[in-house]
C-alpha cells in the first residue's frame, strides 16, 4: 500500500460503474488510478479536479487501484481560474509519463494553482507554470543568456532556436526583445511589449514539445478576460 497526496488532472469514465483518474502524485510523478465501484457506493465520492487528496493506492501495473482517500484542500476557483487550470491539466497530462518519478512535479502544480488565486497577471502565471514544467520534464530552457552562453542585452534583438537558446539577430522577422527574455527568466519585470512577445514564443516552444498533440483548452483561453 502506497500512500501519497495526489492532484487529479483528469477523469475517465471507466466501465459502468468506475473512474479513471490521471493524478500528479507527490514524490512519484504522475499515475493512473482506477476508483472501482465510485458511480455506485453510496459511501464512495468521486474524486474532483482542483482537490488536494491524501490517498491510499495498491497494485504494481499501469493502473493503480484507489483504496481510500481524505481531502486537504480544496481550491476555490473562479470561472476564468477554472479554465486556466483546465489548460494547466491538459499540459500535464501531455508533457509528463506514467510512473517516470519527476522531483518537485507536485509541489510545482501545487504552488501553481494557488498562485492563481492571488493573481495580479494571468499571463504571467501562465509563463510560469509553462516554463517550470517544461524544465522539470527534462527540456533545455534557457533565457538568460544566449547560445554564445553571453548574458542577454536588453536592447538587443534575438531568435530564439529550439534545445540551443536565444541568438542575437540582424534581421527584424520573427524576433524577441532583449527584455523578453530577461522578463521570462525572471530577471527584468515585464511591460507590455515583452508580454505579448513572451506569449508568442511559449506558445512556439509548447507546440513543439507537445506535437503533434493539439491544446483544446487553449481556444477556450482566447474568450476569457486575461
């Protein structure tokens, strides 16, 4: 018997009478649980999505079996916070694996979550949780210096290539400020221009790591206020 406090991320209806839960577990990395008999045992609730649960699970297969599981907190959301965090959940569920252990993947949807809720900038928030996640799934992310491993001038323009890093640019076509990478490293605050140009290039380097998968969320994100 495991024991563990899990995020769900997605449920799966699962026969007639049972779910399937993709969970973020803490010190384990994402799995899949099977909540036999939920839809019928009147003293048995479905796990929800937003929840932090401590669960007991059993069983050594691609599926887990759920055995108990107790409530710890429970996040408020907002519409708008619900679907941010539908897109959050939609990307986990893409860029991590089954039972492949990644330190500090809960703890990073945890804080993610809740920083949500005292949000002053969505967008920002979304950078955020995109570039921790990324990194903690194993990808080269890097903004503050270039592939000359040169410290980024904020009056410079770049090109940002995929796995390598951004590279200083003479030409005007698909470029970034200077001062969107120092922002998205954390190193310079944001303002209007490098928010806009941050956005376009984490939705280039999300696509690419998650092809040929598509986002459905992400068309829902355009109809809300941000």
């Amino acid at each position: 018997m495991v024991t563990s406090d899990i995020y769900i991320i997605k449920i799966t209806p699962y026969r007639e009478s049972s779910n399937l839960y993709d969970a973020v577990a803490k010190d384990y990395g994402k799995i899949t649980l099977m909540h036999k008999g939920v839809k019928t045992n009147k003293k048995s609730s479905p796990l929800e999505l937003f929840t932090s649960y401590s669960v007991n699970w059993s069983g050594k297969g691609d599926i887990k079996f759920l055995r108990e599981s107790e409530v710890n907190e429970k996040i408020d959301f907002s519409q708008n916070h619900n679907i941010i965090g539908m897109y959050y959940n939609e990307l986990m569920h893409y860029l991590t694996k089954n039972d492949y252990q990644i330190e500090r993947l809960y703890e990073h949807y945890n804080k993610s979550l809740n920083n949500l809720i005292k949000s002053k900038h969505f967008l920002i928030d979304l950078n955020n949780y995109e570039i921790g996640l990324l990194i903690l799934t194993g990808h080269y992310i890097v903004f503050d210096n270039d592939i000359s491993n040169e410290y980024i001038d904020k009056n410079k323009k770049y090109v940002y290539k995929i796995d390598q890093g951004p590279e200083i640019s003479l030409s005007d076509k698909e470029t970034y400020s200077g001062e969107t990478f120092l922002a998205l490293s954390g190193n310079l605050s944001y303002n209007k221009q490098s928010l806009r140009e941050s956005r376009v290039l984490m939705k280039r380097l999300i696509d690419y790591y998650i092809q040929p998968k598509k986002i459905k969320t992400r068309e829902i994100l355009k109809y809300i206020s941000l």
